[in-house]
C-alpha cells in the first residue's frame, strides 16, 4: 500500500501556495486543497496543481442528501483529484450516493474517505449539542465501520487511533492522520499529537502535515524530514 506526506496547503490565495511549493524544488508534494484555498480559487486551483504534477487530496468534507452529494462528487471525479471525503454522519444511504457519483464511466474514481467525528468535537460537546452518549472513541470506530461497509476506502482519523481502525475495518482501510508534529515542534492547537516516525508505528497510512513544514524557517528540509521520519 503507498504510504506518503500530504503537505495541507492552508493558505488563501494560490499565490500564496505556488510561493510555498517554490520553496520546495524538485519535490511534488502530495498537497491537501482545504475549503478555504478551493473557496478562494475554485477548481482552477486544482487543475493547476494537477498540471504541475502534484497529487491532490481535496479535503471538503461533503455533507447533504444523498441525491445532492452523489452530483458534487460526480464534479469532483471530473476534477482528477486523487483522494476526496465527506462526512460519515451524513449516514451509509450518502456514502454510497457519493461513490456511484464519482465513479467514471470506465470504472475509476478518487480514493473516498470519511470524517468520522471532528477532532474539535469532545465527548461533552457531542452528548451537548448531537445527543450522542456512547464514548467518543466508540462511535468514531462505528463510523468507520459503517463507512468500510458503505464501500469508502478509508477514515481521516488520529494516529492514535489508527490501530484500532485497522483493526475492526481491516489493515487496507486506509487511516489519513493530521495531528503530526516533530518531537521539539509547537503543537499550535492541536492537542493529540505525535511525530512522523511514531504515526508509522501505530499504522498511519498518509500523514497530513501542516504547520511544521508550511510555517517552517526551510520548508523543503522540513518536508524531507517528515518523509524520512516516516518512509524510511
Ligand atoms: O497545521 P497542521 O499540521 O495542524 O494541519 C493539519 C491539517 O489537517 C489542517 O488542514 C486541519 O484542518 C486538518 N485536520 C486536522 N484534524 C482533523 C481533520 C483535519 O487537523 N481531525
């Protein structure tokens, strides 16, 4: 299974990304496009990160009906991006209108993988406001279990939990995991976090790496590092 770096590239304008990708040479990174860059540039943002080679994880976390979520995903199928997602909240019926919808006529489609419940959701906020009373760790393993029943192909997930997905939904349901830091790093607001070589340890398939490579002094030693730390 290919493992990678996905660089979140959460700025708000593309010339703020093509700046940082120049300072990157030689490298394509495979780039995460989140909803404030693609709100900003729409889909020519991501035909011309495509042009320029990259591989693009298009993080816009699609929730609606199934009828409304299956033709957004039948126009991002069209954009070529490698890897989308949405929420499994929005129920299996969403899930599996989303992967008729961006499925091709020849049978290809993005990789689809879920939310299952936000990071910035807690177990008080979730029995609070979505009168949710199972443990939080319960319902994310259900969510990606419904999500693996529905078809999708993986889970947005912590590292920390990574091991316990493959667990119920199987060592090829992939596990994508933000919350990465380097050992000395600032954790900003992330409050989960572990580094790059501990994610390859608990089973992360694709780290999402912000902040520690974006904002660092020299971002191509940072994204070498993170790729050392977890590839090799
Ligand atoms: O800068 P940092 O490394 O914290 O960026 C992590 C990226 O992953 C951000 O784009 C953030 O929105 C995203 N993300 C996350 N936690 C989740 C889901 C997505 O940090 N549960």
């Amino acid at each position: 299974m290919a493992k990678d770096v996905i660089v979140a590239c959460d700025f708000a304008s593309a010339e703020a990304v093509y700046a940082f990708l120049d300072k990157i040479p030689g490298q394509k990174p495979f780039v995460k496009i989140g909803m404030e860059l693609y709100y900003a540039e729409g889909p020519a943002i991501v035909r011309e990160l495509k042009r320029r080679g990259h591989k693009i994880f298009l993080d816009l976390k699609l929730h609606d009906i199934p009828n409304t979520v299956k033709k957004a995903m039948a126009v991002l199928s069209g954009l070529d991006v490698d890897i989308v997602n949405l929420h499994a909240a929005g129920t299996r019926a969403m899930m599996e209108a989303a992967l008729e919808g961006l499925t091709r006529p020849d049978g290809s489609r993005p990789l689809l993988i879920a939310v299952t419940q936000l990071t910035s959701t807690d177990q008080e906020s979730m029995e609070r406001d979505l009168l949710i009373h199972e443990p939080l760790e319960r319902v994310v393993l259900h969510y990606a279990a419904t999500a693996k029943a529905a078809g999708l192909d993986g889970v947005v997930c912590s590292p920390l939990e990574a091991g316990q997905v493959h667990a119920v939904c199987g060592a090829e349901f992939l596990t994508v995991t933000p919350g990465v830091r380097f050992a000395e790093g600032e954790k900003g607001d992330q409050k989960r976090v572990t580094t790059p070589a501990r994610a390859r340890e608990l089973g992360s398939d694709y780290i999402v790496v912000g902040r520690p490579i974006t904002a660092a002094a020299d971002p191509a030693a940072a994204y070498e590092r993170c790729i050392d730390e977890f590839l090799n």
